[in-house]
C-alpha cells in the first residue's frame, strides 16, 4: 500500500478530518484532497509537514521491507 493510502486510512480510523491537516499544514484542502486521493504526488515537505501534524514519524507510514 503507497503512503498516501495509509495516511488516508490513519485518519479516518483515528477521526481526524482533512480540515485538521489543511489547519495544522497550512495547505489548501484542494491539495490535501488530491494528496490523500492520489490525484497528484506528494512532495517530501508536505509528507514532513503531515507527519508533523499528526505527531507521527515518516517512518510510521511506510512500508518496510526485509
């Protein structure tokens, strides 16, 4: 699974609303949308930016291989 899948996932297990990160990142809710949708790639400082509002590591949404 990509990490914009995961992230999707996180917040909607955890009930936090795309509204909180557009707060909490200052991106616009159009991007975070296309983010989270996949309609658009994700660059490396708004996947820090989102880790950062969620109080998680970049670690914590990808997948590690042996």
């Amino acid at each position: 699974m990509v990490v914009q899948k995961r992230i999707a996932r996180y917040l909607s297990e955890s009930g936090i609303t795309q509204a909180f990160i557009c707060k909490k990142t200052g991106m616009s809710p159009k991007r975070v949308s296309d983010i989270l949708t996949m309609k658009t790639r994700m660059r490396a400082d708004e996947y820090e930016s989102i880790c950062k509002a969620l109080g998680k590591t970049p670690n914590d949404f990808m997948e590690v291989r042996a």
